[in-house]
C-alpha cells in the first residue's frame, strides 16, 4: 500500500469518527466539539492540497511506506 492510500485512509477514517462523537443523534455522541477535529482535518486536506506536502505523509515515508500518488 502507498503513502497516499494510508493518508486518506487515515483521513476518511477520523472524519468519519469525529461526526459521529460530534454529531447529537449519533449513538457514540460525546461533545460537539469533536465537530473542531472535522474542521482541522479539512484545514490539512485543503493545505496539502494546495502546497502539496502532508506532514502524515512524511512520517509514513520515514517508516518505511512506498511513497506513491
């Protein structure tokens, strides 16, 4: 698996987790504030969108992930 597969996987991943803490109707609902974890990472996917640097990316690189696009 590549880098770039880990990063959205990752990504999908803690939004998905994160609306379903922050979400009120969700039966694992803690606090809306987790709906700030929503927004941060959708601050890093435009970032890395725009500048074409991931700092997750990065790190998996230097564990040892193929990078790939």
């Amino acid at each position: 698996m590549t880098s770039w597969r880990v990063v959205r996987i990752f990504a999908g991943t803690f939004i998905l987790l994160s609306l379903a803490l922050g979400i009120p109707g969700s039966p694992i609902f803690v606090s809306q504030w987790w709906l700030a974890f929503t927004a941060f990472i959708g601050v890093n996917l435009l970032q890395s969108g725009l500048t074409k640097w991931c700092m997750l990316e990065t790190m998996l690189r230097k564990l040892g992930i193929q990078p790939g696009c």
